[in-house]
C-alpha cells in the first residue's frame, strides 16, 4: 500500500550542524510547523532508528518497511518522505557533512551500505549516547561544546560501524565471485553515465562478460545489463523530479547520444514517457 500522507523531515537551519529528534518529538513538530509534503532530495545525512512499531517510508522511489531494531542511514542526494501514519518508536539523528570533520573512521563511514539489524544489546548502548547527544542541543554554544558533540556523533557512527563489522564479513572473507560483485558495483556507481553496456564492465573486471553475467544473476537474480538500466533509470527519475534540466539535457548527462534514444529507453522501462512520469511525479501521482 503506497504511502498517502506524507512528510519530509525538518530541514538543518543555517549553521546546524545536526539535530536530534525522537519519533514522538518529530510527530509534535509535525503539528506545530509547517513542514513540506513533497518529495526532495536531503542535504544531509539523516540516521534513523526503530526501537519499536514499524516506519513506513519512500526511499529513492521505493517503499520500505523498517520495524524494531532496524537502523537505516540516508545520504545526502538521496530522496526520501515518511509516512506520517507510521506508528514508532525511535530516533533520528541528522547531521550535515561538516559535522563529520576528517575522523579516522570517516572513509569507513562513507563506504558502509547504510543499513543494519540491531540486537536489544545494541540498542541499549546506543541509545544514552543519542540522548546525550540531544541534551547537548540545550546547552550554549560553545567550541568545546562543539568539540564534545562531534565526538559524541562519532561514538555513534563508531558503534554503528563496530557492530557492522561484526555482522558483516570481511572482503577477504568473501569469494572471488563476491569481491567482483562488489568490484562490478563500485564501476557502476562511477561510470553508468560514460558506460550502458555490460562488455566495458567485464573489461574493466578482467572478465569474460559471462562471467560477469553469472556473478550478478548469483548475487541478486539481475544481469548486469539489467542492472545497469536500473542504474540509469533512477538518476533519471532524480534528475526528472529535483532538476530543471529539459529531457533533452537529461539524455545527454545520462550518456545517450540522442534525447530520442533516451525517451525510448525511459518508455520501455518505466511504461510511459519520461515527459509523463514527470508530469505525474509533480502532480503527486
């Protein structure tokens, strides 16, 4: 069931650099400000947690479900929208980039998938530093404040990695045809523009492309061409719903040589014209 009533999160004011937000709080918000109802991409990073209920919410253009002891981190560009119906319990912890500062564990941090299932034990050591974290909003500002509530974000973001880290195997844990998996994943994300065909990929592998081929259909049932056009066609619904760059502008940052050759690929993907999806997108369709 797709979500009717939607809401954004409260977005950082100028110079905030984070804020802290427990479910009920974020509720209470909700019916004393005005805050938007449409989709838009975050400027920040928004860590939310579920101690209890589940959240409903539109991620990228997809729904999700997460309940009790679900942690999801979103990243900035990404699109989301709650549902404000969602009965839970919980918290959420935005923060913008210049509250991460050059920690050691930032690379870590930037590279983690961004989801995780938390045990009650985990919980319980991560929600006093959330409260702590909160609390330090009241206090004045000051920069061993500062100093302090950095380090306290990263003592967050610290445990969130350790218990990643014990849940998830190490690369060289992994098969071959696992690391080229990933290998294949991290090509994509930098070159779906410049590359929509599954040969370059396997080339830049060092593979064969059946090769490549049985690695993805293994490790998520998609062929690499498959997801390549999954790739492309959501940067092309970001780029229709949050820019102002005409369809023909569009095919030409996505790598299509002609806008009609675009239209074509968004019509045999998506069922309609990219000029359709955007209308209906604006219109809350």
């Amino acid at each position: 069931m797709p979500i009717t009533q939607i809401t954004q999160l409260p977005t950082l004011r100028d110079n905030q650099l984070f804020s802290v937000l427990s479910a009920d709080e974020l509720r209470q918000i909700l019916q004393t400000r005005q805050v938007s109802s449409r989709y838009r991409r975050l400027n920040f990073y928004a860590l939310v947690l579920v101690t209890a209920g589940t959240v409903r919410c539109q991620y990228e253009f997809e729904l999700h479900e997460k309940g009790a002891g679900s942690l999801q981190l979103f990243k900035p560009q990404r699109i989301i929208a709650l549902d404000s119906l969602s009965d839970w319990q919980g918290w959420i912890i935005t923060f913008s980039t210049a509250m991460l500062g050059n920690e050691p564990l930032l690379d870590e941090f930037l590279a983690w998938q961004g989801q995780l299932q938390l045990s009650d034990a985990d919980h319980a050591q991560l929600v006093p530093l959330a409260q702590a974290l909160q609390h330090s909003q009241t206090q004045a500002n000051s920069p061993i404040l500062a100093n302090v509530q950095r380090h306290l974000l990263w003592a967050i973001l610290g445990q969130i990695l350790y218990f990643s880290s014990q849940s998830t195997p190490k690369i060289s844990q992994l098969s071959k045809e696992q690391q080229r998996f990933l290998a294949f994943c991290d090509l994509l994300e930098r070159h779906f523009c410049e590359q929509h065909q599954s040969q370059a990929y396997a080339e830049l592998l060092h593979c064969t492309e059946k090769t490549l081929r049985l690695t993805c259909l293994n490790a998520t049932g998609f062929t690499p061409k498959s997801l390549i056009n999954q790739r492309l066609i959501l940067e092309s619904k970001r780029l229709l719903a949050f820019s102002t760059l005409n369809i023909n502008q569009i095919a030409e940052t996505l790598g299509f040589d002609e806008s009609t050759n675009f239209n074509k690929f968004f019509k045999k993907e998506m069922g309609q014209s990219a000029k359709q999806w955007r209308v209906g997108f604006g219109s809350g369709v």
